[in-house]
C-alpha cells in the first residue's frame, strides 16, 4: 500500500479539537475544526533539526532552502518520490509542504524527522482546504 496525497502537515495544537463529519471525493472523514490563531502552532523540532534528521534518510536529496526530494531504492516492489519544502518562524519548524507518494513505513520514518511520535501532527488536504488529524489522514490517503 503506499499513501498517496498532497498535503501541508502541521503541528497539531495541543488540547482537543472539534471535529465534523464530511465528504471528501466520496469518502466520509472526520475533518478537524482548528480555530485560525492556533494553525501556526510551531513544531517542537528547528528547521535545522529537521533538516539534519532528514539528511540520514537514504535516498533523500535535501537542498540548504529546506527543499526536498525523498525517492524508493531500485530494489523496492513499487517506486515511489515525495517532494517537499521546510518552513520555518522564530526558531522552530512551522510546516511542511508536501506531496507524492510513500509506503506507511517511509511516512513514518518522515514524521520522526519532525518529532513523532511524540509531536502530534495533522494535515492539511491542498485541494480540499481542510484539516485530517494523522489517524484519519492515513485512512484518506491510503485508500
């Protein structure tokens, strides 16, 4: 199974979050309801963090600016590419634009670069405009 998507993957804001029942391309998801002061909450981790985790991963090309590609060995059944870029305010890793393709254990390699599991973390789907915490994420994008 590989996860395929397009998304902006923040950190989630502490606390509980409403959630709501939608349709998203035929499939129901619970979408979270993050009020607008709380979507810049920062990830715990630097850019400089991240990006020195991130230059570990075989096969990841990262560039100084924060931008990324992330691709399958040879050897892998299915090929595979992430593309992305790393943004940062004040200090700390803001969000992470991405999009492509990954098999679960590549994504969950990724999200250690940020610091999962014990940052909590949630998507934002570019085309929908809404926000998936990462349980239902992995749902909507491993259909």
């Amino acid at each position: 199974m590989l996860y395929r998507f397009q998304i902006t993957l923040h950190a989630r804001p502490a606390g509980t979050l409403a959630t709501e029942t939608m349709q998203i391309d035929g499939r129901e998801c619970q979408r979270l309801i993050v009020p607008p002061e709380q979507i810049a909450t920062p990830f715990e981790v630097s850019f400089e963090e991240a990006y020195a985790a991130m230059e570990q991963l075989p096969r990841m090309f990262i560039e100084p600016d924060g931008s990324f590609v992330w691709v399958s060995s040879q050897g892998e059944p299915v090929s595979w590419q992430l593309d992305g870029a790393l943004y940062d305010r004040a200090g700390r890793l803001l969000y992470v634009d991405l999009k492509g393709e990954c098999p679960p254990e590549a994504w969950d390699k990724l999200l250690a670069c940020f610091g999962a599991p014990s940052q909590a973390v949630m998507a934002q789907l570019v085309r929908q405009a809404v926000f998936l915490d990462e349980p239902e994420f992995r749902r909507f994008a491993g259909y």
